[in-house]
C-alpha cells in the first residue's frame, strides 16, 4: 500500500493531532497520534547582533557628517530609502555590492564604512579658500597667548562690523 497523502485531525487535548495517511484508493490506510510541541522561540534569534547596530550607527554618523539623507544616499548608492534605513536600525548588513557602492556614495572606504579603519575627513569637501584658513589658524595657535588674543579681539572686531 502505497501513501499518497496525509489528512491531520486535531485531538481534543489540543496538545497532539492525529495524521491519517490514504492510499491510492483514497480510504485512510494508517493513523499516527504527533503530539504538538509548544512554539520554542530562541533569545538569541530575536536579539540583533551588535555588529549590526554598530554598522548601522556607523553607516548613519558618515551619512550625516556628508549631509545627506536617508533617500540622498539611496539615491547615489542606486538602492532604496527604506533598505538604508534597515541597514542603519541594525537589522543586516547589506550584501557585498551595495557595500561598495555604499561606500563610493560616501566617499569612503569599505574598510571605514566597516570600522576596520578609521574614517578620515573627506579632503574634497574643502575648498581651497578653506584649507588656507586652516593653516593660518594653526599658525595662530603658535602664537603667545597675549598674540592669540590679539587675534581673536581683530577677528571679533571684523566679523561685528560686517554683521
């Protein structure tokens, strides 16, 4: 006899359910009492790994430090809003792909993106202008202190009088 399907009849008990198998006539051939297992649900597959929310943290931090949005970045990295979003609530990591192409919209590495590295500051969103400024502050924290004053009391004076 050969089975060729399988019918479940829950028992009153509601903690087994009885399976009859029929055959190829279609008359039930066997009958086997299953009892029913209550649902275990596993803490660790509920948890979201920290690896994840670390990612997530780090990939939103380099997002906003560029000035872009949720959908700005989806945009440049050819992917979805809402799979950014996943990505910086800690719920996965996207596939290698996107990874890259992640990272390339962000104009970092992998490896920054990832927290192998540490992210360095993104040299193209300086201005010429800008860096010269940069240097001549630094040059100014050479300075003594009555200097540095000085300095600042003619930066102040400058920028009051062209507010």
């Amino acid at each position: 006899m050969r089975n060729v399907g399988f019918l479940c009849l829950p028992i009153t008990d509601h903690e087994s359910i009885r399976i009859a198998y029929a055959n190829a006539s279609g008359s039930i051939g066997a009958t086997r009492t299953v009892v029913k297992m209550p649902p275990k649900i596993d803490d660790e597959m509920a948890r979201k790994k920290a690896g994840d929310e670390a990612f997530g943290r780090r990939l939103a931090s380099i997002r906003k430090l560029r000035g872009m949005t949720q959908t700005d970045l989806a945009e440049a990295a050819s992917t979805t809003q809402r799979a950014v979003s996943y990505y910086e609530n800690g719920f996965g990591f996207p596939p290698a792909p996107q990874l890259v192409e992640l990272a390339k919209a962000l104009h970092v590495t992998t490896d920054e993106l990832l927290g192998v590295k540490s992210i360095k500051p993104d040299a193209r969103a300086e201005d010429p202008e800008t860096r010269r400024l940069w240097r001549k502050f630094q040059q100014v924290a050479a300075l003594p202190e009555k200097d540095q004053r000085a300095v600042i009391r003619l930066i102040n004076s400058l920028a009051g009088t062209r507010e």
